[in-house]
C-alpha cells in the first residue's frame, strides 16, 4: 500500500484515463483523442488490463511519437505514464 501511496506521486499528471472497460481498439483510440487535448510536455496517466490492452497500447503510444515515463502495475492493472511530445 506505501509503494502505491508513492507511485500514485511519481508524476505530476494533467489528465487520468480509466480504459480497463474499454476493448481494444477503441483504448487506443480513446488514448489518444486524450493525448490530443493535452499540451506538449504534459503527463497522462491511463490505466489499463493485462493482456490485448497492455501488448497494445504502450507500442502504439511510441509509434505516435509520444515518450512512455513508466508502467507500473497497480494490483489487476497497470499504469502507463505518457509525456506527450
């Protein structure tokens, strides 16, 4: 529960996505429509599944151009740091 309390300051985020719902490809889509209304050099944190949603996303993420800071898995799911480029 500490390491979470940490994590959860690592980064100072501008905007947070829960996606765990969500079924590939709309996280994607819903990922980046997001990064779309941020600023470059702001933070998003977006928090997603094991499986299709993490083999996915965080690849696609770099493909767009955008810098992953960090995944941390949080329980059931993971958090992925984006900085927007």
């Amino acid at each position: 529960m500490i390491l979470r309390e940490i994590t959860m300051e690592l980064y100072e985020t501008t905007k947070k996505l829960d996606l765990r719902q969500s079924v590939c490809p709309s996280t994607f889509s819903k990922t980046k429509q997001a990064l779309s209304q941020l600023q470059r050099g702001e933070i998003m944190q977006v928090r997603l599944s094991p499986g299709e949603q993490m083999e996915t996303v965080p690849p696609a993420i770099l493909h767009e151009g955008h810098q992953v800071l960090n995944i941390i898995k949080d329980g059931n799911s993971y958090l992925l740091y984006i900085l927007k480029q």
